[in-house]
C-alpha cells in the first residue's frame, strides 16, 4: 500500500484543484467537467483505504472505489471536446451531451459489472478508454485549428497528458505485477492534476486574467484548512494500529476543510438565502461585494493592453460583453484597466476603485454597442445593417435571453423592456438560429473592439452618441 502520506497529500490536491476549477466564476463546460473528473477520483481515493487495498473484490468499497474511478473518462472526454477552438455555445452540448453519453453507452455497463463483481478484462478495456482515446484524436486534429499559439500549445500539451492518463487506466485495468495497484492510482492522479492545471491556465488565458495571485490564495486557504482539522486529528491517531479506520477519517476531515474553504463563497450565499430569506436587497449586496472581492486577485496588472495584437483584444471585449449585465464579474475584466475608463473617471470625479471602473466600463460598452445602431428612429430592424447591433444590444443591454425557457417576456415599455424587445425577441426565436446569433455577435465583437481603440487614441472621449 502506497504511504498513508502521499495518499492524503495526492487526495487533498485533487479534491482542491477539482473543487477550484467548479468554484470558478462562469459554468464552461470544460472547466466544469474537468473538475468534476478530479472531484471523482480524488473520491475515490479516499474510499481506497476502506477497500482493504484491493482484498476482498466483492466488498462494497472495492466496487464503489472500482466505479469511482471509472467516472474521469467519459468526464474527461467531454472536457476535452468543450475545448475545441470555436466550440462556443454548443460546448456543452460536444462536451456535456458526449460525457453523457459515453457514460450511459459504454461506462454504465461497467458500472454494473463492476457491481455485480466482475467483468472481463476485454470489455473493461474497451468501456474504460475507448471515449478518453476518441476525444484526444478529435482533440489532436483541433490543434492544428487553433487561432492562438499560446492555445495551440495548452491544447497540445492536453492531448498528451490524456494519452497518459490512457496509460494509466490502462495499468490501472489490467496490473503488472511489479507495480502495486496504489501506485497506479496515485499516478492516475498525477495525470489527472495536470490536466487540470492546463485547464485552468487556458481558462484564464481565455477571460485575460491572472491565475497565479488567485490559485496560490486558494492553494494557501485549502491546505491552512485541512492541516488545522487534519493535523490534531492525525497527531490523536499516530498511536492507533495502522488501519483503513483511521486514514478514512483523517481523509475525511481533511476533505471536509478543503471543501469549506474552496468553496466559501457559494456556501456564503446559501448561508445568506436562509438568514436573509426577507432582505433580497442585502443579499445582492453581499453577493456583489463578495465577487468583486473574489475578482480582484484575477486581474493582470502586468497585462499591457495597448501592445496586444487584434485578436487578443478581440477576445477581452467578447469576455467583457458576455459579463456586461454582471458588474462584479464585469469588474474582473482587464478592460477597466483601459486608458479611456481611467480618463473618465477622473474627469467625473468618481472613485477609482473595482466597481466604478466596472461601471465605466459598462457606460463605455453601452456606447460603443449604440454606434453599431443604423441611423434613424426605429429602434428596431431585421435587415442586414442591423444585424451586428441586434446581436448585441438585444441580449447584453435590453437583457433578453431568445433561447432560454426562462427569458424575458420582451414587453416594451418603461416598466418593461426598452422599445423593440418584443419584435426583437419574436425575431430572434423564430429566424436566427443560435449558432448564427453567436457569429454575429463575435462580428460585433471585434466592431466593437476597433471602436474602443480609436476611441482610446482621442484625447478626450466624445460621450455617448446622439441617437
């Protein structure tokens, strides 16, 4: 059995880094699945000890830890489609629906006779890798696709370190005799946690902020968290036998730390919805200072906007437009940092702090997104000179949400939504499909990443334009 030591160490850092890439801001689907794949192992490690090391197969924790540990695959295969260049929208349909499905096709057959006590070795084989390889092939031929260097080697280095996260399922399935299967399990692990590293770092990239302040402020909090529960714990059991008993309850303990800690904010608010079940005001309040709190370690100070080349400004104002009705994720965007926002907020007099800038941006945003609009009164119209701004204004400024079950009903209005909403959205839902709404709007994107840089070379800024 592999040192009770590493056990705890390799279980604490993967139920961290999974925890950590759930807990992020915004549900992408690779980062999502990606750490519910490490949430899954790092659970199934610590069911190991109460397996009996592998004795006794037909055990109930044998069969769980057995099933567990089947989970990353199909998780794993459909975090690895989601990060396909250009898969947007649909990424969770490419990663999600194929993770579901690879579970319920090929896994869930396992599962059962993993359950029932055994399977053959062949079958086994085929259900537990044959949707991880299938992903990396799709993932390989996507490299080449890439738009950004940078990307192009996250995606490269994924794909290898899936190709030894096949591996070590593979030994893990089928064990050599000179390799206990713990340690195959803990190098499972090792796979998993830089994959999940790689993630998190194109994630950042992605949104344009800076991970290293925020990862080592939470890596700091989950590991003060499990060695103050762990470590009297584990000082009041050295004498005990060395048995599965207590480094299942130290795991435990040590678990349960690291998940208050990582996940504080989202227990906060759950907290807040019970006390302050009858002050919504209160609760938007301190949920609001709570991300922007959370924001703050994200931001890049060294991020150089005006030396960044098109397409990466490009991505930064599409980030920002999708957070354009949420002003503490809006407030973790390089864009506060731009000339033109600081400019404004001095000569308003505002405060220069995270949420004045973010409100700023939001104002500046709103303007560039107006200058899209055709000259005239209409304040809606479905020919092709309208379509950049339709794509925009309708979803981020008026709020409408064309594909959701739950969205705005569109009235117009000054109770409602600004005038046009209702044909708007009738227009959206019945004539534009997702995907094309979605081109569209990264077109407006960069129309609108070209207007706030001609307005950031002007020495005053013109205000927002005449309707």
């Amino acid at each position: 059995m592999a040192p009770a030591a590493l056990v705890v160490a390799t279980f604490g850092f993967a139920l961290w880094l999974g925890l950590y890439l759930l807990g992020r801001p915004g549900a992408r689907p690779a980062r999502v699945l990606a750490g519910l794949g490490l949430v899954a192992y790092a659970l199934g490690l610590g069911v190991g000890p109460a397996a009996g090391a592998g004795s006794g197969g037909g055990a109930l924790p044998d069969r769980l830890q057995a099933v567990l540990l089947t989970l990353p695959a199909p998780l794993w295969t459909g975090a690895l489609l989601a990060l396909r260049p250009g898969a947007g929208r649909s990424g969770w349909r490419a990663g999600g629906g194929l993770a579901g499905g690879a579970w319920l096709t090929l896994q869930l057959p396992l599962v059962v006779l993993l359950a029932a006590g055994g399977a053959p070795p062949a079958a086994v084989a085929v259900c537990a890798l044959l949707p991880l390889l299938l992903a990396a092939a799709a993932l390989g031929r996507a490299i080449r696709g890439a738009p950004d260097v940078s990307r192009r080697r996250g995606l490269a280095l994924i794909c290898t370190a899936a190709l030894f996260f096949a591996l070590a399922a593979g030994l893990l399935l089928f064990p050599a005799a000179w390799l206990p299967r713990s340690l195959v399990v803990l190098s499972l692990g090792g796979d998993l946690l830089l994959l999940g590293a790689v993630i998190a770092v194109l994630d950042a990239f992605d949104e344009g902020e800076a991970l290293r302040p925020d990862l080592l402020r939470s890596a700091a909090g989950a590991a003060f968290a499990a060695v103050l529960l762990g470590l009297p714990l584990g000082l009041l059991l050295r004498d005990a036998a060395d048995g599965p008993t207590a480094l299942t309850l130290l795991l435990v303990t040590a678990g349960s730390g690291i998940a208050l800690q990582t996940l504080g904010d989202p227990l906060q608010a759950a907290i807040d919805r019970v006390v302050f079940a009858d002050a919504p005001a209160l609760r938007r309040a301190r949920a609001g200072l709570r991300e922007v709190t959370s924001a703050l370690p994200r931001v890049d100070p060294d991020l150089d906007l005006e030396r960044l080349d098109d397409a990466a400004f490009v991505r930064l104002t599409r980030r920002a437009l999708s957070h354009y009705g949420d002003l503490p994720r809006l407030a973790g965007s390089p864009l506060v940092r731009l000339p033109l926002v600081t400019r404004r907020l001095a000569a308003r007099g505002a405060a220069d702090d995270a949420l004045e800038r973010a409100a700023e941006l939001k104002a500046v945003l709103a303007e560039s997104i107006a200058r899209l609009k055709p000259r005239g009164p209409a304040p809606f119209g479905t020919s092709d000179e309208w379509r950049h701004y339709n794509a925009l204004y309708f979803p981020y400024v008026a709020g409408l949400r064309p594909y959701s079950r739950r969205g705005p009903d569109g009235r117009d209005g000054p109770d409602g939504r600004p005038p046009g909403s209702a044909a708007a959205l009738e227009w959206l839902r019945a004539a534009v499909p997702e995907r094309t709404l979605h081109h569209w709007q990264g077109a407006a994107a960069r129309a609108v990443a070209g207007d706030l840089r001609e307005r950031a070379r002007r020495p005053q800024d013109g205000g927002p334009p005449a309707s």
